[in-house]
C-alpha cells in the first residue's frame, strides 16, 4: 500500500490529518496509520480512493481487461494468495467502489 500511502501525503499536504481524515470520512488515527503504510479494511480503502479520485484498481495494479490479472496489493496479513482469490477479492473491491460511487452504500 505504498503507494496508496504516497498519494495521501502528496494530496493532504500540509494540512492537518484530522482535518484530511474529517473530509475523508476516517479517523485521525486511521489516516496517519496508512500513511505510515498499513492496509485500510475495504470500507477505508473505498473513501481514500474516492477522495484521491483514483481507481482502485490502479492502486491494487489489477487490469480490469484482463481476467487473468491479479491485484498486488490485497487486505491479509499474509503476502502469498491463490490466483483465485485475488481475482475474487479484486471483484468485490471493483463493486464497492462502483456502488459508492453510485451512491449505493
């Protein structure tokens, strides 16, 4: 999540991380966590991508034209998983961000 990391510096700036965790709809504390580098749970990830007005799946590196591709980044402690849950997961996180931004949630 680096790089999910990155864009939140470069957006928040020098503003304040409970105001930037305000607008974004998470707490400070949530905020200053991932952009030390760790994972946001699915809800989280979903707010950050639409503040950053970014593709989740530019930050999962998921090529949503090819079915064989699989996300680098996934929400598990574990570093290895089967294709096939990485495809199913990509899914789910696609459809989320695809409700919230029709503001299905």
């Amino acid at each position: 999540m680096e790089e999910l990391s990155l864009k939140l510096k470069q957006k928040r700036g020098k503003r304040g991380i409970r105001e930037v965790a305000r607008e974004i709809g998470i707490g400070h504390a949530t905020l200053s966590r991932i952009e030390s580098g760790k994972q946001p749970d699915l809800a989280t990830f979903t707010k950050i991508c639409i503040w950053l007005n970014v593709d989740p799946n530019a930050i999962l590196g998921f090529n949503v034209n090819s079915t064989a591709s699989v996300p680098n980044a996934h929400f598990r402690a574990e570093k290895a998983m089967s294709p096939d849950t990485a495809k199913h997961l990509a899914e789910l996180i696609l459809a989320v961000q695809k409700a919230a931004l029709n503001g299905s949630t």
